[in-house]
C-alpha cells in the first residue's frame, strides 16, 4: 500500500510540472504575439507618417510645377518685350535690362526645374520606402495569424491533455479497485 502512495504522488509532481511547463509555453507565445502586434502597429503608424509625407511631396511639387509655368510664361512674355525692344533699338538699355531678366528668369527656371526633379525623386523613394512599409506590415500579419493558430492548437491540445488526464486517473482508481479486489 506504501508504495501505491509513493507512485501517486509522482505522477502528481508529474503533472504538476507538466501544467508549469505549458503555462510557460503559453506565457511565451502570448508574449510573442504581444510583441508582433506592437511591430504590426510600429509598422502601420511609419506608413502613415509616410503616407503623409507624400502628400506633402506631392503638394510641394504641383506648387512648384505651378511656380515653373507662372515662370515659362514670364519668360515668354520677357522674350517677347526682348523681340519688340530690339526692333525698334531706339532703347537698347531696356533691352540689355530684358535680356538680363531674361537670363535672371532662366536660371530661376532651371533652379525650379532642378527642384522639380529633386522633388520627383523624393517622391519616388518615399513611394517605395512606403511599399517596402506595406510590405512589412502584410508580412508581419501574416506571422499574426500563425500564432493565432497556434493559440488555438495549443488549447485544443490543453483540452485533450484535460481529457487524458481524468483517463488516467480513472484507470488509477481502477487499477487500486483491482489490487483491492486481488488482496481482499
């Protein structure tokens, strides 16, 4: 009979460092999925803030396109005062001065040609820092849903554990009803 006992209490220290080592699975792969949950935000709030700043891009390139058309048309107009001035040559300082304003509008126009390109390009990279960004966050929900499914197996997997458990201890009392029933 002191042995029964003794055999007993092993298989409880037994399964009661099996219910400690699956509480401390499940700690972890809560802990895990708290962990990709805050990456899925971190991710999410970098591709807004990157949303925002193509829009600001885009915004500052229509100002700028539109500054670079107000400047083509002066330039046209410049041309033309150029044109007019020089065929009458009775003041060739206004033309030097147009000629100079026209050259002054030149190089404002190159100026804001170059900004135009450096803006395309901005928003070109920022386009694909956000798509890489996309990218992240559709991988990173991809992982969310795996742990998902393993919290759901791991739980179904406690609930067979459950189960085996009663099994075992009912063929326990079975197995004492049995030596009693030997020794009596």
């Amino acid at each position: 009979m002191n042995d029964a006992d003794r055999t007993i209490k092993l298989r409880a220290l037994s399964e009661q460092a099996q219910d400690e080592a699956r509480k401390s699975n499940l700690t972890e792969e809560q802990q895990r999925l708290l962990e990709l949950g805050a990456q899925l935000e971190e991710e999410k709030s970098r591709s807004l803030e990157n949303l925002k700043v193509i829009t600001q891009l885009r915004e500052s390139l229509k100002q700028e396109q539109a500054k670079t058309a107000g400047l083509s048309e002066k330039l046209a107009g410049l041309e033309a005062r150029v044109k007019d001035t020089a065929a009458t040559e009775a003041n060739e300082e206004a033309v030097k001065k147009v000629q100079l304003q026209l050259e002054d509008e030149k190089k404002t126009v190159l100026e804001q040609t170059k900004k135009i390109e450096q803006l395309q390009e901005s928003l070109k990279r920022e386009q694909t820092r956000t798509d890489e960004m996309a990218s992240r966050v559709a991988e990173q929900e991809g992982k969310l849903k795996e742990v998902t499914a393993l919290e759901i197996r791991v739980k179904e997997l406690e609930g067979m554990e459950a189960k085996v458990n009663e099994m075992t201890e009912a063929l326990g009392k079975i197995s004492g009803l049995a030596s009693l029933m030997k020794t009596g």
